[in-house]
C-alpha cells in the first residue's frame, strides 16, 4: 500500500490548488494568501480584517466556493461513476453516457424548461428534479429492455442503451425544435453550462453524489471480480446480478446528479478512469477513489478555463471538457504503446 | 459420497443440451469426461457450477444441494478451471489469484494471513510465483491457464472442476498438473472432474471414466469399462487402437 502514499498526496495537492485558482480566478482576482486568510477568518468566526476581505468574503462564500464545490462533486461523480461502468461492461469505451443516463437527463430538462416550468413558483429546482427523475426512468427503460428472464447480459444491456439513447436525443431535438420557451438556456444546458450559483444546487446533490459515490466504493472488490465475466465471477462467489444491478443504480445515481444540476458534461467520465488506470493498475479499490478525485481536479480546472477563455462572458464547461480532453485523451493513447488502445 | 450428480436434462434453452447424466463420486477420486467435439462435455462442467440457464438436475457435494446453496458456500464447495483464459489484462498475477479467496473474504476482500498462506501455496504448486508481480496481458495462453489453475487451487475446495485445462500447456506442464491434481486427490481428498480430450492423458490420470456422445452418457467406468477399442471406436467414429505398454500398465490410444 506504501507505493500508494505519494499519488494520493500529490492528487490531494493537486485539487487543493486546482480549488485556490477556481476561487481565486474571475471579474475580481483574489490572491491565494488572501483567500486562505478569508477562509480561515470565516471558520474561527472572527469578523474581516479589512473591507476589501469583506468584499472577498462576500464573493468567497456565496459565488466562487458553492460553485467550485458543485465542480468537485460533479466531477468525481462523473468519473466515479465512469470507472464504474467500464469494469463493469469491460470495455474502455464505456462512460455514464452509455447507458441512457445523460440523454434521459437531457430529455427531462429541456422537457421542463420549454414547457417553461422554470417560471412557475417551484421554478428553480424544476430542471434538476424533471432531468433526475427522466434519467432514472431511461435507465430503468434500457433494463427492461436488456433483460432475458432473470439474466442481464452485458452485450444486451450496451445494445439497449445505445437504441434508447438516440431515440430519447431525438425526441429532445425534436423538441429543441418545436421550443417556445427558454431555448437558449435548454442549449446552454445541453452543452453543459448550466451553472446555478449558490448553495442550494450543492445542497441539492449532495446526498446523491454522497449515497452513489459511498455505493460503488463499497462494490469496488466486486467489480474486480466482475470483470472476468459473469460466468468466473459467479464461480467465484458473487452474487452476479445483485451486484451488477446495484452498481448501475448507484452509478446512474451519481451520473444523473452529476448531470441534473450542471447539465451535459461529456468526456470527464471516458477519460480519467482511462488515464488513471495506467497509474494504478485495474484494481477498483484503487482505480475507484483515484478516478473521483481525478475527476474533480480535471472538472475544476475545465471550469476555470471556462470562465477566462472568452471572459467576461463565460462558456459552458463541456465544451471545454470536450475541447481539452479529446487531444488530450489522443495523446496519452498515442504515446502509450500499449495493444488495448 | 462426495459429489452427486443426476441430470435429468439441461441447456441453453428449454431444448436442452444433455440429458440422462446420472453419477457418484468418492473423495479423492478423479474423473476424466471424454468424448469428441460438440458432446456436452463443457455444458456439463457448466451445469453442475450452476450457471446453466436451463438445468432440471440434482447436484450435492457432501450433502449440500448446490441449487439451494449461495453463490459464496458454493464456491467453497467447488473450484472451476473454464475452458476460456480470459483474464483483465491490467490485473497482476498476484491478485488474480488472490481473488480464488474470495468466498472467503470480506466485501472489500480483505485478504488474511490464512489466505495469504493458500496464494503462496498454489502459486508455488502451478509454478506461478516467478511472475506473480506481472501484469496478466503481459503473460502468455500457458501462463495465463497456469494463473487461473493457481487462482482455482486457493480456492481450497473439496471438489474442483477442471474444463480441458491443459489445453495450452506444453507437455512438461501438462503431466505436472495432472500429477498435482491426482497428489491433491491422495492426499487432500480432493475430488476432481476433468474434461479432456488427450485419451493418453485421461488413462494415465483417471481413476474413472466417462464418455459421454451426443449429450448423454455413453459409457461410465474405470478404464477396463471403458477405454476399450470398440467403445472408442464407436464414440469418436474412428477406428482406435487401444495398447497397453509393457512397462507396468500405460495405456495408449492410437488411430488405426
């Protein structure tokens, strides 16, 4: 396990500076020094110093920390839950996009924003609540689907999630299409920018991303297992459908969270289990924990160059995801000489 | 009794695939299932590991009834060899046959001292060890086999079920393991089932034999029952010798 000792502090290094420049970047820059100092005033309770830290307290607290957070989250749970399904499906290519539960929260949320629910009273919480609930309900569609009796086979349940994908994403352009209502914002939130400030969406996730991300931890040894196919792993002790269905569902949980509250962020969830598991080996008990806080760091990092690229306007974070993790992904893949690529 | 096994039928599907296998092993014993291609050997192995979809048979290893028991007390039960190799190639040999304790482990597979004592003895036992810190895509179909007969043995099982394990190991590796097994078997108790598809090897190491055509049993015995010329003959329609060597009782099998 010592081998292990420096990775971890350099990641954990890694995300506490990647969380300084996100706090620290924007219309206001706010210096490292100061921001600890701010922070440190704010947890002992103790009043600023001095009006400008009251001002950076003010933007620390409600603006850049809530949403830096929600970056972290959403991050770990994208690559978390992206992990997850590619030993699960044993294959690289798999990510929290493939079986159903993006598109089934991006079919939910722009069905609630151009039927215009965001103006009614329990606006705000509306798109979240319709794209949580849609992803969910896509999932449990392509399950059905995939199921021969008590069995789910792998090959069956991928085959059903691509069908259901690209029915459900037509049925969302056809709605784009059709759309009275909030259309920039629908397209803002299917390119993954759609950032609510505040607390309340970290509120709001938490208790999913925390009950996924703690479920698929605790099936780590079970999906290394799983990842000899079904028929060793069953000789081998594992209740395989129980496992194989718990894990899904606390991964879609994660991915639909992720999703439901900052939109459709792509790639994050393909690309750091893929990069991290030439570090750590395919054991998920490590791969699992590496690849969240990878996932974190990558996200909080894409959403600092969101925000400066065209600043002061600011672009949606999956663009960027998509923009820097596409040649990225490339390069580690090419310089790699490994047969699996 | 050790391990019973009575097929009525199994498959696939409702049109099953074997039918009529009806046997009784001892402690210690070791069974070798031949017959040609296509016979069911591999669907039999299956069966009794319960992961058939269809299966209307009954299936006891020391009086348990596999059916009823666990996925976990099975698999402290029997041990499965399967014919395929796959292994995760990003996996290390050592943990790969680690993962032979699971049924013994905790959820996050916990391994302790006692499973620890077992991995180094199978390791040692299949000639593993000296690339227990490999990666698994990086070994070759020999080695690969060899790792997950190792990851079997760990497994500590009474009986172990074995589908055509050998069939990328050289001849050096192939008589050492089946002596293994046969040592496991005198002196552990352990009982073994194995299909192959090497007679020689089958009459060097089985204490009994079943044939098996067309899904069913077509002959079931010790050696004199059944590796006789006209039974082989028959079985794998092709004319066969059958040849007891001078030098204390090997028998070989050769085409006419």
């Amino acid at each position: 396990m010592h081998k292990l000792t420096r990775p971890t502090l350099l990641s954990f290094a890694a995300l506490a500076i990647a969380v300084l420049l996100s706090v620290g970047v924007g219309s206001v820059a706010i210096p490292p020094k100061e921001t600890l100092e701010v922070l440190w005033n704010t947890l002992q309770g103790t009043a600023p110093t001095s009006d400008i830290n009251h001002t950076y307290q003010i933007i620390l607290l409600t603006l850049r920390l809530p949403r830096t957070i929600l970056m972290i989250m959403t991050g770990a749970a994208l690559a978390g839950s992206g992990c997850a399904y590619q030993g699960l499906f044993q294959n690289p290519l798999a990510d929290p996009y493939l079986i159903g539960a993006a598109s089934g929260a991006g079919l939910g949320a722009i069905i609630s924003l151009t039927l215009g629910w965001p103006a009614s009273p329990f606006s705000y919480l509306a798109v979240p609540m319709t794209a949580f609930i849609s992803a969910l309900l896509t999932v449990f569609l392509v399950f059905q689907l995939a199921k021969v009796k008590k069995t789910l086979p792998v090959t069956n349940l991928i085959l059903a999630g691509v069908a259901v994908s690209s029915f459900v994403t037509a049925l969302t352009s056809f709605l784009l299409i059709n759309a009275s209502g909030e259309l920039r914002r629908a397209v803002v939130w299917l390119l993954g920018g759609s950032t609510m400030a505040g607390w309340k969406p970290v509120l709001g996730q938490l208790p999913y991303v925390l009950v996924g991300l703690i479920g698929l931890s605790a099936y780590a040894y079970k999906l290394n297992v799983l990842q000899f196919g079904d028929e060793q792993a069953l000789q081998l002790g594992i209740n395989v459908n129980r496992a194989r269905t718990r894990i899904v569902v606390f991964a879609t949980l994660s991915t639909a969270a992720a999703v439901a509250f900052t939109g459709v962020i792509g790639f994050v969830g393909l690309i750091i289990p893929h990069i991290l598991r030439r570090v750590t080996g395919g054991d998920m008990r490590r791969l699992l924990p590496f690849s969240m806080i990878g996932g974190a760091i990558f996200l909080v990092l894409a959403d600092v160059v969101a925000r400066v690229i065209v600043a002061p306007q600011e672009l949606p974070v999956g663009i960027i995801t998509s923009l820097c993790g596409a040649p990225f992904f490339l390069f580690i893949l090419r310089r790699s000489k490994e047969k699996d690529w | 009794m050790q391990l019973r096994v009575s097929i009525d039928q199994a498959g696939y599907d409702q049109s099953a695939t074997i039918r009529n296998i009806h046997f009784t092993l001892q402690e210690g014993q070791l069974l070798a299932v031949i017959g040609p291609n296509g016979s069911g050997k591999t669907t039999l192995i299956r069966a009794i590991s319960q992961v058939l979809p269809y299966d209307e048979g009954q299936y006891h290893i020391n009086g348990t009834n596999l059916k009823e028991a666990s996925e976990n007390s099975r698999a402290q039960l029997m041990a499965v060899v399967p014919q395929s190799t796959y292994v995760p190639p990003s996996f290390l040999v050592r943990e790969v046959v680690l993962m032979g304790r699971t049924p013994y482990m905790n959820w996050n597979g916990k391994s302790s001292r006692v499973d620890e004592k077992f991995v180094q003895e199978a390791m040692e036992q299949t000639d593993v060890k000296k690339f227990e810190d490999q990666l698994c895509g990086e070994l070759s179909a020999g080695e690969r086999q060899r790792v997950i007969l190792a990851r079997a043995l760990a497994q500590n099982t009474p009986v172990l079920l074995m589908d055509e394990p050998t069939s990328h190991l050289d001849l050096r590796y192939q008589i050492e393991f089946l002596e293994l097994t046969r040592t496991l078997g005198i002196n552990n108790g352990k009982t073994v089932l194995v299909a192959m598809h090497d007679l020689n090897l089958a009459a060097r190491f089985g204490d009994l034999f079943l044939a098996m055509k067309n899904g069913s049993t077509d002959a079931f015995g010790s050696a004199q029952d059944v590796l006789l010329p006209e039974k082989l003959s028959e079985i794998y329609d092709l004319a066969v010798r059958v040849i007891k060597l001078p030098d204390g009782g090997s028998t070989v099998v050769i085409p006419q």
